[in-house]
C-alpha cells in the first residue's frame, strides 16, 4: 500500500495511492492517519474524494513529524570516502519539521551557507509507539519508507563537534512522494541521486551498518518512538563535500533522490530570499 499527504484547496489530506486515484482517507496528513488505532485498515477501506494521481501536489510525507532523527556515516563506502571507521554503534543527529519539503518543491539554498551538499536516504516511517525494542518489535513497528535527501550545509556542519546547525536548515530536505508500506517496499533497495541529470550516488541499501531494525532498536532504547515519527538511515558515498575539488549545489541545480520501487523526489534549488 502507498500513502501520501497531497494539498488541495481545502488543505492537506492524506491518500492511498492506487494505481488508477488516489482516494482521501478522511485525516489531514499521513501523520494523522498513522496516529489512528488500525491505521492500516482505515486506509485500505477508505473510499473518499478521489483525485488523478498525475495532478497531485505533494507535501512532506509526513508533514510535522514528531521527531526526525538522522543516523550518519552508516553506508560503507560513504565511511570510506570520508576517512572515518566503521562506528560501532549508530552516529545520530536530529531534523525539525521546518526542514522538510514535498517531493516537487524547490530546496532553498541558505544564504549563510556557500557550500551546500546532497545525501540521497532511504528514510523509516513509525507506525506503532514502541519502546525497548527487540528486533521482532522493532521489525513490526515500520509503517513504511520513503525517499529524503539530507541536503546539508558543510561549512555549517563543520563549524563544531555537533552537526545539528548543517542539517537542518528551513526548507532544505525533501521526503516523499509517498509512504511504501513494507509488504510492498521489499528490501535491498538500490538508491540513487542525481544533479542536473548526472548520477553522483548510486548504491543498495544492503551497503547500510545499521538497517532499520537495527536503528529502531538502537533508538526505542533511548525514548519512545511514536507513530509519524522519521528515521533518516544516512547517505551512501558520492556526496559533494567530499569530491576533488567538492562540488556542492547552486540555485537552479535540479536534485532527483530516486530508491527503487518508492519512487522519487525531484527538486530545484533556489537561492534564499532574505529581508
């Protein structure tokens, strides 16, 4: 099953994504509808509004996460090109919500920043509060994954020990279109980002150090983990910072963050607009 949180003129609603419409679940958000006791069947019997999948305007799959927490140097290759050891235990970092954009929005370059970086991920949506969890527990609490792009000012990131002020920029970070439940998702998916059309990522989720089970058992141990809540599991080599010399994004750069079979997020960067 696929759902998604599209805007419409009476605002946000949430829908299951078929492959003829896509049919309003009576909630908001995605969100909203994963806070619902059964969610799942809710969706799968929802029978509202309907809309023409190729119109849709997509938000952020779920739009006001409760939490966003981000596992870094996690893909093998991307340890290696960053001259890191491999970590023993997850290396994490949080997101706000004000980061986060659809997946047909432009990404707004900070005007602080002069070196701004892509990080194509394949991101684990919460459907279930867990805490504590042993992997069977962790396993059953995945509502589904989407796409993210970690967009990330390096100059930002790098300014102190603590990565937080480079990762969450207003209006920086991409997730959608659609939230893949993972009877449909499958595993060992192949990743991909692309800039003005060249491929500068490409990668199987098999290359991860922590996979999704691995995270949610990891993080559950610290706080629980509620429905709506986003686990970004990190970028896999290929980033700009790292390049000779680094290549980083510039207004009118198109960014395509692409996993197999959870479809894409397609962006234009645009320079910020301060007062």
């Amino acid at each position: 099953m696929r759902l998604a949180t599209i805007r419409t003129p009476a605002g946000t609603r949430a829908v299951r994504v078929d492959a003829d419409r896509a049919v309003e679940t009576g909630h908001a958000d995605v969100g909203a509808l994963l806070a619902e006791p059964g969610w799942r069947s809710l969706a799968e019997a929802a029978d509202g509004p309907a809309h023409e999948p190729s119109g849709l305007d997509h938000a952020p799959v779920v739009p006001r996460p409760g939490k966003i927490i981000c596992v870094g140097v996690n893909y093998g290759a991307h340890i290696a090109e960053m001259g890191r050891e491999t970590p023993a235990h997850p290396t994490l970092f949080a997101k706000y919500p004000e980061a986060l954009v659809g997946a047909r929005d432009d990404v707004v370059l900070p005007a602080a920043s002069g070196a701004v970086d892509w990080e194509a991920e394949l991101a684990v949506v919460i459907g279930t509060t867990v805490r504590h969890a042993d992997e069977q527990t962790a396993a059953a609490a995945i509502a589904g994954y989407s796409v993210l792009n970690d967009v990330t000012a390096r100059d930002w990131q790098y300014r102190t020990l603590q990565w937080l002020q480079g990762k969450t920029f207003e209006a920086t970070t991409p997730f959608g279109p659609e939230l893949v439940t993972p009877d449909e998702a499958g595993s060992a998916l192949d990743l991909t980002c692309a800039v003005d059309g060249q491929v500068v990522q490409s990668a199987n989720t098999a290359d991860l150090v922590f996979g999704a089970v691995a995270t949610i058992a990891y993080v559950s141990t610290v706080l629980t983990l509620h429905p709506g809540d986003v686990l970004a599991l990190g970028t896999p080599g290929g980033v700009g910072h790292a390049r000779t010399p680094p290549r980083y994004l510039t207004p009118g750069s198109v960014l395509t963050t692409a996993i197999a079979g959870l479809g894409e997020c397609r962006n234009t960067c645009v320079a910020e607009q301060r007062p």
